[in-house]
C-alpha cells in the first residue's frame, strides 16, 4: 500500500516535495491556505537563476554541489531552462570585485572586450572587460510553478486549501513556520520588473558592487527582472524608495537606455534563511521541516526533496543539512 505523505505549504519547497514523493509512489496531499502559486508566496518573487557556479562566491560547497543539479531536475518537470551562462560585469572603481569573484569561482572565465561584444552586444560600450560562466542557466519562475502545480494536479497530486493531515507531515510553509524553527530568519528581498525595447541581453547579468550588487535576468519581449535586495529582515511587504533607487540606479550603471524603462512592477518578500544561509531537514517529533531555502529556492528545492523524500522512504539518512530533533 502507498503511503501517505501531506505537505504544508505549496510554494517551491513544497512543490519540488510532491513530485519527488509522487515519484516513489507516496500518496500525497499538500495543504496551503492561499491555493494556487502567487504573490503570497516568497517563490513568487524570485529571480529563476540557476547559477550554482556563480553563487560559489558567498555560499558553502554543499549548495554548488547540491544546485549543480537544479537545472536537469526542473528540465525533467518540463519547464523550459535556457542555457545560455552568466555574464558577470563590474564599473571602472569596482574591478577589485572582479579580481575577488575571479578568485571564489572557479568557473568563471575572464573575456575581452570583442569577446563582450560577441556575447552582449548591447553591454559592450560599458565594459571593456568582464567574467563568464558557461555552465548556467536561467528560467522563468512564475511560469515553472503554475505548471508544476498543474502537472501534479493532473498526476493525482491532491491540492487542498484546509483539511487534516494524513500520514507523515513534511513542512514546507517558509518563513510561516519559523515559531517551530530555532534559527529561521528573513532576509528581506526587493525586485523591479521593467520593459525596455532598447536593451537585448541573451543571459542572466550580475552587476558587482560592494553595497548593490544587481542582477538583470532577461524575461523576453523587452522584460527584465532587477533583483534584489538582501536585507536582514522578516518584513514580506513595503519596497522601500532606497531599494528601489539603488536597483534602478544599478540597472542604469549596466546601460542607459534602463533609464527609459516602462517600470511594470516592483516586488517584496522575506527569504527563509538559516545563520549559514543553507537549508535545513529538521525532525522535530513526528514532523519533518524542509526550510531554509535562502536565496536558493530554485537552485536547491530539488535536492531538498530529493532527499527528504529518499529518507522517508526507503531510510536513507540525507547526505547534507539533516538535523534530527527527536
Ligand atoms: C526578490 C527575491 C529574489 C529571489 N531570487 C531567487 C533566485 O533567483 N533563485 C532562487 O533559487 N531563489 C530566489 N529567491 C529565493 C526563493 O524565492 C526562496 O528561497 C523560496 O521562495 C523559498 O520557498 P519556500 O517554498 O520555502 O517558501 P514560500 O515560497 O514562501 O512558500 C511557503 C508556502 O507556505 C504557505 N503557507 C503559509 N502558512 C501556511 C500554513 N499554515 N499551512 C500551509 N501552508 C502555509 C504559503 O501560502 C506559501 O505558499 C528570491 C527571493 C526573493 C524575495
């Protein structure tokens, strides 16, 4: 008989835990008081980056290693990755940034300014000189889990807004659960979207800087999303006119014609976050947490499933980030 699995919280965590629990068999429901993916959930908000290579230069080996594989597993759930590397670039004062970012990721290639223009054109009046990773990609959140959702929907996955739990717990709820979490924080995030027809840009960009650092990922049809502020704060709602100025100025530093911009939306949310940043299986009692996700919702939610769903069932003890509370 299969058993029974109910997951709390649908955003990116709970979502990447239905399907791998659906794939062993598990009969699973997942309960979230807010329905469908959306603006409530913190994965709503973010980036899509699947940039394991490039996020080397702050976080620990486990989350390269672990997000090494992020981009085959979302492949794998049908949602659409584009390959295309990172560019990552810094302004005339900031080149030490470089040298520093050079250093922490391996990957990361310097190229020229021809070699700037082949790959951006449109950046390669700015920066004479810049770091590429080849190894990345990029996809568009918002898109990826509406069709999760629905493709575990049709898979017999059951979406319930309240009801009780059956079988084993996993929580998912973010930062909703952090009055069971000792050590779960918010680090608050601010992102812009905007369209411009005057800019084209084939990959996601990383602007370094010692207080701003920006990232640009390009939606298509003239759409970019600026992101995003890290601040140390559980505040979910309230984009602050500072943040949002230093995330246009930053776009403008990357190229001019930003400044021309259709500014369509500006968003915030809180990320769940651990003192390492790294996420965490905690089992407290009868209940499993998988939380935690940090900047890496997207980058990391695979592996975390892939292993809460292995422990529990067939035994297997997590190769990383596992605490046991019992
Ligand atoms: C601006 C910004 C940019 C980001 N960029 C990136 C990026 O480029 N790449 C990346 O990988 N990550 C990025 N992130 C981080 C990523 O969004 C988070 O790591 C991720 O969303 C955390 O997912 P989660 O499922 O744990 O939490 P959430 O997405 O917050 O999901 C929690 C769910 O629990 C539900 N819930 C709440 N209370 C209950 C309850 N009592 N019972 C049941 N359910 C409940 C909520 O409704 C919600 O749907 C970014 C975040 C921000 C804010």
């Amino acid at each position: 008989m299969s058993q029974d699995i109910t997951i709390l919280g649908g955003g990116v965590a709970g979502l990447a835990m239905a399907s791998e629990f659906l794939a062993k068999g598990a009969g699973v429901t997942v309960i979230d008081p807010a329905g469908r993916p959306g603006e409530h959930a913190c994965s709503w908000w973010a980036g899509g980056m699947l940039a394991a290579e490039c996020e080397g230069a702050l976080a620990e080996e486990p989350v390269v290693r672990q997000g090494r594989k992020a981009a085959q597993w979302w492949a794998d759930q049908g949602v659409e990755i584009t390959h295309n590397g990172t560019l990552i670039v810094a302004s005339g004062r900031d080149q030490s940034e470089l040298m520093t970012f050079a250093r922490r990721v391996p990957a990361a290639q310097w190229l020229d300014a021809a070699q700037i223009a082949d790959l951006e054109p449109h950046l390669a009046e700015q920066f004479t000189r810049a770091l590429f990773v080849e190894r990345e990609g990029h996809m568009n959140p918002r898109p990826a889990l509406t069709s999760l959702y629905d493709r575990l929907a049709a898979s017999g996955v059951q979406f319930v807004t309240k009801g009780a739990s059956r079988g084993q717990v996993i929580d998912c709820r973010g930062l909703a659960a952090r009055s069971d979490l000792d050590g779960l924080r918010g680090v608050k995030g601010e992102m812009v979207i905007v369209r411009t027809p005057d800019v084209q840009l084939a990959r996601p960009v990383r602007l370094l800087h010692p207080r701003f650092p920006l990232y640009i990922v390009p939606r298509g049809d003239g759409v970019f999303m600026l992101g995003a502020t890290q601040i140390e704060s559980g505040e979910r709602t309230r984009a602050t006119v500072r943040s949002v100025m230093e995330l246009l100025n930053a776009a403008y530093a990357l190229h001019p014609a930003f400044g021309e911009a259709e500014l369509l939306e500006i968003g915030v949310d809180a990320r769940p976050a651990f003192s390492d940043n790294q996420p965490r299986i905690r089992r407290i009692g009868d209940r499993i947490y998988a939380n935690g996700l940090f900047r890496h919702g997207y980058l990391l939610a695979p592996a975390l499933a892939r292993m809460t769903a292995l422990m529990v069932i067939e035994g297997t003890e997590p190769e990383d980030w596992y605490e046991d509370y019992r």
